[in-house]
C-alpha cells in the first residue's frame, strides 16, 4: 500500500515537473480603415490570437506579450507595426485565452494587389504548479502566412490562405 501510494505521489510529481509550453493560433484577423494609393498601403489590422493551456498541473502568465506585424517579402521581413498586450492569466487545465490586438500598418512597394504578412508573438511565459513549483520560459511564436488580397473593385480584403502557428 504504501509503495503504491509512493510511486502515485512520484508520478505526479515528474508529471508537474514537466509542463507544456500553451499552443497559440489566430482566431481571425481583419483590415479595415485602410488607405491604398499606388504601392502605399495604411490600414487598421485587428487581431485576435488564443492561447491554449493543456497542462492539468500547471497555471500560466503572460508577461510583456508583443505582437508584431512583418510583411513577408520573399527577399526581406520588414516590421510594420507592433503593440504590447496587458499581464495575461491562465488557470490549470484545458482551456483557452483570446487576446485582441490592434495596430496601425503601413507599408510601401505591394505587388499583385497582395500583401502577405505574418504574425510574430514574444513573451515570457511562467508555469505555476505543484510542490511550489515555477519555471520562466521564453516563447516566440509565428503564424504565417497571413495573406490577404484586394478584391477588384471594392474595398474590401479576404484572407487567402488558412493560417499555420509554430512555436520558434
């Protein structure tokens, strides 16, 4: 009995000394409030990403999240525009944060009547667990490509492509 219960106590402990890193993906994205003249373009980006929590030992924060806007240019990334997100919290267990950002891009020299960009988030996440647990781990996560194209005649952008999120 009592070396059943110890290597039950053991297990857990090993499962709360190994958190996972949140999964994030990108729940929409609009343009609106733009201007476009010849190869400027200046709009309003609106973004909503979400990070997932699948560890059922451990809380996280968010510290100093960044997300920025680069325009993917197949021979340079460019930084448009960046905005840092408030302090951000997540319990244990599976579930899911929406953070909204907002920004102001601006951009010379699009082609085609398409823009690409992605999306580039940085911050420090801390993983709260049991046994007075704590680990800071750095995370920066890409989700490429955003591609949006210009309808002809309107003023309106679709999204091209479904977006893919990856931890660098």
């Amino acid at each position: 009995m009592i070396v059943a219960l110890s290597i039950i106590l053991l297990g857990l402990y090993i499962l709360s000394r190994h958190p996972s890193i949140p999964k994030f993906g990108v729940k929409s994205a609009s343009i609106s409030s733009f201007n476009l003249t010849s190869s400027k373009l200046d709009a309003e980006l609106s973004i909503v990403l979400n990070g997932t929590n699948h560890n059922k030992f451990h809380s996280i924060s968010y510290d100093n999240v960044s997300v920025s806007i680069i325009n993917d240019d197949m021979h340079n990334q460019t930084p448009l525009a960046s905005v840092y997100l408030p302090h951000l919290s997540q319990e244990k267990g599976r579930n899911t944060i929406y953070m909204e950002a907002q920004l102001n891009v601006q951009h010379e020299g699009f082609s085609n009547g398409t823009v690409n960009f992605e999306i580039v988030s940085s911050t420090i996440v801390t993983l709260k667990g049991d046994f007075n647990f704590r680990r800071e781990v750095p995370l920066k996560v890409v989700c490429d490509p955003l591609s949006f194209k210009l309808n002809p005649g309107s003023l309106n952008w679709d999204l091209v492509t479904d977006l893919t999120c990856k931890e660098l």
